[in-house]
C-alpha cells in the first residue's frame, strides 16, 4: 500500500553523488576543478536547478566539494578511504551527521545538502508513494527508455529496438523483464475490467 504523501520525495529534490560526478569528469584526484552542474526532470529533460561546481582533491586523504545554487553557498568536506583489495573511495562528510556517505541530498523544501539520514522521516523514496501497478509500470518505461530512448517510453505493442552496442542475451532478458513488469500492471486493467463489468450487470 502507498504511503501517504504528507512526506517529501526525495527524488524530487537533488542528489549529489560523488561516484557520478567523479565519472563525469566533475571531481579529479589530485586537482582542482570547477565546473557548471545543473538538473533535469528525467521524463520531460526540463532542467529544475543549475549552479556551480567546484572541488579540491589535491590533498590525496581529503578535499572539500563547494556548491553555489542560487541563494545557497556550501562547502562539503570530503574524504578518502583505501578499499581492502587496493584503491580507494572520496566519500562526503556529511554536515550534520558527521558520517561518510556517498551521496547527499537537498529535498524539496530543504536549504542545504546532507545525507539521505539526515532527513529521516521527512522524506520518502518516490518508489514508496507508488502502488505496485504504479511501480511495474515505472519498471517497464525506465527499461523501454534504457533501450530505444525517450519516444520509446509509452508502453504499447511495440517492443523498443536494440542498441547496436547491447548484446542480443542482454537485450531479450531486459525485454522479459519490461513484459514481467507489465504482466502486473495489466493485472489490475483487468481487475478493473471486470469489476465494471460486474456492476453494469448489477445495475442491469
């Protein structure tokens, strides 16, 4: 059952996560940098929130990620933590609760980013204020979108293409996956279905 939205969604604020902007070239050990940052809705592409983005990673044990968005200038200490196997790990302090994260979050509402703990009950997962229709159907259009792109998002009888660069075993296991994830969703088409069928006889 959904939860009531008297909560936040997380998701609908914004998220800085330090292993993808490490992978988008936005944070580089060993160097400064600054770069513009900005966020979009993941359906329409229309951007929500843009700023400036600077770190400095010199020190090889810990650093520091400045974020200027609008009216709010914080600075979020960084550090590094060696991984067992070799190699290691920037992670953010968070600066309320002083525990290593990987990401960190500003919801709707908040003035400042922190860890996902931070916020406790105030905020949800957009998942949670999703039925298990809703959450089959999110399921099915995020791995159509994964393979054909944005015009490939609505569900019909079309399955999306294949990339050139997928593997046909890869495509045709996220293929059953959308059409598992839609199985579900259709099951509550066709509870509805039936119950409306059902009335109409009542009434007949």
């Amino acid at each position: 059952m959904p939860r009531p939205r008297y909560r936040a969604c997380l998701q609908e604020g914004l998220c800085l996560n330090l292993n993808r902007l490490a992978h988008r070239g936005f944070i580089v050990r060993g160097a400064m940098t600054q770069r513009f940052i900005q966020w979009s809705n993941s359906y329409t592409d229309e951007i929500t929130a843009a700023g400036t983005l600077s770190a400095d990673l010199r020190d090889p044990n810990s650093g520091f990620l400045n974020i200027k968005l609008g009216s709010l200038d914080q600075r979020l200490e960084l550090e590094f933590q060696p991984r067992h196997f070799g190699g290691g790990q920037w992670y953010f302090v968070c600066p309320k609760t002083g525990r290593l994260c990987s990401a960190v979050w500003m919801p709707p509402g908040a003035k400042y980013f922190a860890s996902r703990q931070t916020w406790g009950r105030q905020v949800a997962y957009s998942s949670q204020f999703q039925t298990r229709t809703d959450r089959a159907y999110s399921g099915a259009r995020k791995i159509r979108m994964r393979l054909g792109g944005s015009e490939w998002e609505d569900i019909d009888e079309f399955d999306p293409p294949k990339p050139k660069w997928m593997r046909w075993r890869t495509y045709n296991r996220l293929l059953d996956r959308s059409r598992d994830y839609e199985a579900i969703g259709d099951e509550r088409i066709l509870w509805l279905a039936a119950r409306l069928m059902a009335d109409s006889r009542k009434r007949g």
